[in-house]
C-alpha cells in the first residue's frame, strides 16, 4: 500500500469512527467523555447558562448541558478526552463553594494545561501523559471558563458555574 492510500484510509476511518459515536447519543464519539463519577458518585445533567453555552460553543464534548456537583467536596475533570483527546470530561460542570476541582490528564491529545480566562489559575507548562493532575478549590460563587492554551482554537474549552448558596 502506497502512503496516498494510507492516508485516506486513515481518513475514512477517523470520519466513520466519529459518526459512529454521533449515532450513539454521545457528542464526542469518546465514552469516557461524559464520565461524571466522582467520590460521591454521578451527577445529574443539567441545562448549562447561556453564558456558558455561549463559550463553550464548538467546544469537543459540550452539548449544552453540564454536570451538577453541587454538595460534593471535590469533582474530577478529565483532561484529554473526545475527538483527538483534544477535550475536557465533561465540558461543564456546577458545583458549591468550596468545591476542589481536580483535574486529571488521560495522557491522550499530547500536551495540555488548565488556564483560567480570567486567570484566576493556571496550571502552568503543558504536560502530557495520564495521570498529571491540577486542582484549584473554588470558593466564590460565580462562572469560571477555561481552556487548554495548546488547544483552545481546536475546541478544548471548560467551565464551572459555582452555585451560590
């Protein structure tokens, strides 16, 4: 096989892999994308803020709901998922005051990092490889978007609504 024709078999694979998943209700065709399991189990989808929906328009994995986490400790965030490992898992998430965000890497995508639009965090460098972790605890109420700097223009974006209480 001559590489033209690896080339658009690669291709051919990549497009029906992705339509694959549309058909199975996911928006990213990654399962682990929606994963929303934390300490104190799963999370019940709710619709997201039009501020959020508009940030997170095209962003892998959004569908214009987010996890609710509220009353939970901490909440887990994967960093890597979706189309590319270009995604975070889920896109958008609520939680209290006082929530601990951890943000962990599946080590798919190459490198990333967490940075905060109004830079309220950053996780620095990118890395990349599974297990790299960031956290931040959010403490005020209000919405915080971010982004993979590496990956914002391709779509890898988040937010996080902090309910008031």
């Amino acid at each position: 096989m001559d590489r033209r024709n690896f080339v658009r078999g690669v291709g051919v694979l990549t497009i029906t892999g992705g339509l694959a998943g549309c058909s199975e209700g996911s928006n990213s065709g990654d399962s682990n994308n929606g994963d929303t399991t934390t300490e104190g189990g799963s999370a019940e989808m709710v619709s997201a803020p039009s501020e959020v929906s508009s940030y997170l328009d095209g962003a892998i994995g959004f569908d214009g709901d987010m996890a609710d986490h509220t009353g939970k400790d901490s909440v887990e965030v994967q960093v890597g998922v979706g189309q590319g490992g270009l995604g975070f898992g889920p896109a958008a998430i609520k939680v209290s005051p006082g929530t601990t965000v951890t943000w962990v890497w599946t080590g798919d995508g190459g490198a990333h990092n967490v940075v905060a639009e109004s830079e309220a965090f950053d996780s620095g460098t990118s890395e990349a490889g599974a297990g790299v972790t960031f956290e931040h605890t959010f403490e005020e109420s209000g919405t915080e978007t971010y982004y993979c700097n590496p990956h914002k223009v391709s779509g890898m974006k988040g937010a996080v609504v902090v309910a008031s209480e």
